[in-house]
C-alpha cells in the first residue's frame, strides 16, 4: 500500500488533530491559573508560531521577552500595570510573555506617514494572535494584558529605549474553574460586522 495515501489525512508530527476552527473557537481569556511550571518545549513552540508570523515588507517588528521567575512577574503586575483594573490574578500566571516593538524607520515611520497605516501594531497584533492559539492547542491558557506602562515594563525586562513594549500575554495552565468556562457569547453576530458586495 501507498505510505504517503494512507497517511495523507493524518495530522503533522507533533501535531494534535484539531483544526484551526476548533482552536480558535476554544479560545478563551484565561483569569486563573495552576501553579504548575510550563515545559520550556510547549514555550518554545509557541514562540516559534509567532516568529512565522507574516509582516509588513518582512520586517519582523516583534521581541519577546519570557518572564518565569515569580518576583519579576510580580513586579510586572503592581509596577508595570495601569491601575485601575485589579489583575492581580496574573501574578499567578507560572509565565509572562512581554511583546515588544522595535520599529524600522522605512516600514514603520515613513510607510505610516503614507499609507496612515500604523503597521508594527498590526504585526505584533499577528505574531500575539500566533502566540496564543498555539498556546491553546497545547491546552495552555493565555490572557492579553495591554493595560499597561510600557517604560516600566521595559526597565523590569531591562530592555533598550528602542525597544517598546506593547502587550503582556500570561501563560498557564488554566484552573479547574476556568476549565468550565465557554468562550464568551458576546461576540456580535456575522450580520452586525459583515457588508457583502
């Protein structure tokens, strides 16, 4: 028998199965996590999603910083959140994944100024979407956090001033209580945000 015919409908190695349509479906924000450690190889894949992720003329604008160590993510929750909103949930988060900016001057200022299209935003909004639904697939919850203060978060991950965080994404395995939760039904309708031509 034909190897390559038998297997052609089985998932790629490393892979689960589930198609794009059931992840991004099961994809919740995640506010309660287990305390327990995410293997560095679930991290890395995740990371590596985002890496592939497309942007404008290539330029790769996103850096990510991975917070693990519990009084580093601790400071990112009491000095580098806006206040206002209590999070201190993610404080419990085992990991804290810091998504910056580090703009080219070409694609980023000058493509802007033409087009008015703000594209380092929409590229780390691309490899951050990456990130989380292949968190997802390995069962991990994610939560984006941009309510935040990009200078202190910078000084915490010690980054350069051309470096300029965005968004903090928390990683972990959900709770038993988050684990019930469905994704949310406050989505609007195709009929509310779609205009066909």
């Amino acid at each position: 028998m034909d190897r390559t015919a038998e297997n052609a409908g089985d998932p790629a190695p490393g892979r689960t199965g589930t198609s794009v349509a059931e992840v991004v479906a099961r994809r919740v924000s995640c506010r309660a996590y287990k305390t327990d450690p995410v293997p560095e190889a679930h991290l890395l894949q995740i990371l590596e999603a985002a890496r592939l992720a497309p942007s404008a003329c290539n330029q790769q604008p996103w850096r990510f910083a991975v917070v693990r160590e519990p009084g580093l993510r601790r400071r990112i929750v009491e000095e580098g959140f806006l206040p206002g909103i209590k999070m201190t949930w993610a404080i419990d988060a085992p990991v804290h994944v810091v998504v910056g900016m580090e703009t080219s001057f070409l694609t980023h200022s000058l493509g802007a100024s033409v087009s008015g299209v703000d594209y380092p935003w929409v590229d780390i909004g691309i490899a951050g979407e990456h990130l989380v639904l292949a968190a997802t697939e390995l069962g991990l919850g994610t939560c984006w956090i941009g309510w935040i203060k990009p200078k202190a978060i910078a000084r915490i991950v010690d980054w350069p001033r051309s470096m300029k965080p965005v968004v903090v994404i928390t990683v972990g395995y959900p709770s038993e209580a988050e684990l019930g939760k469905l994704p949310t039904s406050r989505r609007k309708a195709l009929d509310e945000i779609v205009r066909w031509f």
